[in-house]
C-alpha cells in the first residue's frame, strides 16, 4: 500500500497543518520510504522471538517497604506558611 499526496492531505488536515504542494510531494515520498523498510522488516523470521512490552528488561527500583514512625506533627507543620495546631492552612477551593 503506498501513500498518495491525498492521504498526505488527510494527514495534515487531520493535524491541522498546512503544507506547500512541495513538502506535500516530500512527505509522500517519505512515507513510502519508511512503508519500504517495514515490508523489509516483515521479512524477518520472528517465530522463535518472544513479544517484549520493552526493549530493554526493566527492574524495580523501588527500596523495600518498611515500617517506622511517621513525622511528629509539630515537625511537619514547622515551615509551613499557615497552619493551626494540627493541621496545614489552605485557602478553600471547593464551594458546597
């Protein structure tokens, strides 16, 4: 399947962009370009290859979980800009 200077038209409509009949010929035969190397990569044999959702194997990073005493109040609340006894001060955001 080849791309036509229609379907390049299509495209830019679709994205809302504008191009001289020039880059329209340009895109054209830069799709096709790229449509070629995929068919080429369809030729490959990849029956043997197991499907990756990443390129690379990924690891978790995260540090294990583990239980400890939270922040005193008082320490939290020490920089803050506004606050009462317990709590942190916010300008209200939501009318009832």
């Amino acid at each position: 399947m080849a791309v036509t200077i229609k379907d390049v038209e299509h495209i830019a409509k679709l994205a809302k962009l504008d191009f001289s009949e020039e880059e329209k010929s340009k895109f054209t035969e830069e799709f096709n370009e790229i449509l070629v190397f995929m068919e080429k990569l369809n030729e490959l044999d990849t029956s043997k290859v197991e499907p990756l959702s990443h390129v690379i194997e990924l690891q978790n990073v995260f540090r294990e979980d583990s239980v400890r005493s939270s922040l005193p109040t008082q320490d939290a609340l020490k920089n803050a800009p506004a606050k009462t006894e317990q709590f942190f001060k916010v300008p209200k955001v939501i009318d009832r």
